[in-house]
C-alpha cells in the first residue's frame, strides 16, 4: 500500500472509531489506554503493516508505521513516548533473536496483549552504556543474571525485557537477552520523577534464571544489538514525538495572542528544522537504509526544539507553569529530560563530532 494512500485509510477508520482517552490522565490510564489503543489497531490491521509475515505482520515499508504513529500522536490518543517503545524493541528482537521467539512474542506486543521494557542504564553507568556491570554466568544451558537497572521505562507493567548484561570483559563481552518480568529474582522499584509520574523504575536481578533460548543473538553480540537499537530510538520514535509537539504549539498559539507570534515562530523554527531532519531519516528507513550516528543529529535537533516548546509556553503563559496543575507544568518538567533521555546532550554531540566530523577524540 502507498503512503498516501495508507494515512488515508488510517484517517477514515480512526474518523469512525473512536478511541479517545478518557478524562483519567494517570500513568495506569496511559498504559491501559496504550493497550487499548494497540489492540483495536492490531485486529483492524494497521499495527501489523511495515512489520514482515514472520512475526504476523503486513509487510511494506517501515514509514507505514510512522504514518500511524503520526496519526495517533496528533490525535492524542496515546501518549507518543511509551507508544513508540514498539520501534526501539521489536526491530532488536526481529534482528538479533531466534525466529521462533521472534513469531511468538512480537504479535503479543504489537497488539496490546504485553508491554515490554529496556534494561539498559545501570546506577554507574548511564551514557556509558560500555561500563556496565549487571553479569550473566553460564549454568549448563541457562543463563543467571545479577545486577541492577535503572531509569528502565515501564518496568512494573513490563511482561518481558530486552537486558543487557556482561558475559566477558570490554565491548564484545556484552551479551543481550529477553528475559521474562516475572521470572523469581527480580524486583521492581518504580521511580517518581519530577513531573510526578512513577514512568521509571529500578529493576533489580538476583540470581535471575534466564533459558539459553533467550539470548539475543551470540554472547557477546550485545554490544551490536544496541547499536542497532539506539538508532531505531532515534527515528520512528522522534517522529512520533515531533507530531506530538507541534499539537502542543497549535494548542499554545490558541491560548496567547497576535503579539506573541515572534516567539511562536521561533519555536516552530526550531520543530519543523527537527522534522525535517526526522523526515531525512525516515526516508533512509524507507529506502532500506542503515541507519547510524546520524541519528545523533536528530536527537540534538529533537530536545532543543522540545525544551525550546515548553519554554516558550513558560514565558507566554505566566504562572502556568510555575503555579498551576495543568497539563503544561506536567510537560514543561518532562521536557527537562529531553537533553538526558535516550543519549544525553553532551554525548551526542561528542558522537557528531567524532563520528561525523572526524574530529578526533579529544
């Protein structure tokens, strides 16, 4: 099916289904919502296009699953973060796991029945992702896994996880698994963030068992997987994300007046310099593309125009933020984050520099 053609159909369905959310904005309505939302998309079709036959999808290309994404985040009828944790997950499992596990748990993520997470950043080592400690040590044909996670998305509602762990020293003794949440040893300690939101959590793995037919490739194949994903975090998601922010600036224009437009315009400057730069990426992804430290770009692009969004909403809205309780205080305190979260700041730009413009490493 044509792009064009798909958002067409996408809009008509969604026109005469509704699944607007309810009043109960919570972070348990959100997920439940995100279910609901996934399920009815699943069994009309849409959530399985972009995605190959193997893991019962539609197949086309993997701008299909931008299009419905953009469409539902410009709806708002899912929150865009926790909604494209499908772009990060699926592609790692589809790639690196075995096909019959592939075909087996990627349906039940797609259509709502599971949410996943990523156990990724540990205590001591957040952008470092290299220094990670979390060990898994071979025991006949399982795996045991102990360590600690943190910032890990979702992790109380999580039925399964993609984990990083050390198997060997350095880069090539990271070794990945998906390992089921409920499997005995492992503990969840939700995290409440500034924004009042329990988003994140600690995992913590003692002596967790893990069957061998989990692993993600080969040991020490960890190390590539993430390359693989981090990428994939940084161009569907961005693009759902980006559609998300430009409903929150048309939602600023209607509540400020024709004095403030210079301020606007400079934020959606900034927005539409970070969507053009998504579409660039999308367009690679369509083309059959890998992508790689490019995508670095797009995430410096991304959190300079978010936080520059609420900023703005910060000065033209006075006191809203700092002394009401609506949903702008909420996601000017996210937006903080948008220079932390999926690649701080400073690190992308150290990629950039010495990945793209080769200037060396000090």
């Amino acid at each position: 099916m044509r792009v064009a053609e798909f958002r067409t159909a996408v809009r008509d369905w969604l026109d005469t289904n509704d699944l607007s959310p309810g009043a109960d904005q919570s972070l348990d309505a959100q997920v439940a919502q995100l279910a609901r939302v996934r399920r009815a998309l699943y069994d009309a079709g849409w959530m399985r296009y972009g995605w190959p036959s193997e893991v019962d999808g539609l197949g086309g290309p993997a701008v299909l699953r931008a299009v419905l994404g953009e469409e539902v985040a410009t709806r708002e009828l899912a929150e865009p973060g926790i909604y494209s944790m499908v772009e990060v997950l699926v592609p790692s499992v589809i790639s690196h796991g075995p096909a019959a596990l592939a075909a087996r748990v990627v349906p039940l993520l797609l259509s709502g029945r599971e949410q996943w997470c990523q156990g990724f950043s540990e205590p001591g080592s957040g952008s470092d992702l290299a220094s990670l400690t979390t060990r898994a040590v071979a025991r006949g044909g399982d795996w045991v896994v102990t360590g600690q996670k943190v910032w890990t998305s979702l992790a109380q509602y999580a039925a399964r996880c993609v984990l990083l762990t050390r198997t060997a020293p350095g880069h090539g003794g990271i070794t990945a698994f998906l390992v089921d949440m409920d499997t005995p040893g492992i503990t969840v300690r939700p995290l409440r963030t500034m924004h009042g939101v329990d988003e994140f959590a600690e995992v913590f793995l003692d002596d967790v068992v893990v069957p061998g037919d989990r692993m993600l490739g080969a040991p020490g194949d960890g190390w590539a997987l993430a390359m693989d994903l981090l990428p994939h975090e940084r161009s569907t998601c961005f693009w759902h994300r980006i559609a998300h922010l430009y409903t929150r600036l048309d939602r600023l224009g209607a509540q400020v007046s024709v004095e403030d437009d210079a301020a606007l315009g400079a934020a959606y400057l900034a927005l539409h310099t970070a969507r053009c730069r998504s579409h660039g990426t999308q367009r690679r992804l369509a083309d059959g593309g890998r992508l790689g430290p490019e995508t670095s770009v797009d995430k410096v692009l991304l959190a300079t125009a978010e936080q520059l969004v609420f900023d703005t909403a910060r000065d033209l809205l006075p006191g809203e933020i700092e002394l009401g309780d609506s949903s702008w205080r909420t996601e000017y305190l996210y937006s903080r984050a948008a220079t932390i979260y999926g690649g701080t700041a400073e690190i992308q730009r150290n990629i950039i520099a010495r990945r793209l413009l080769d200037l060396g490493r000090e």
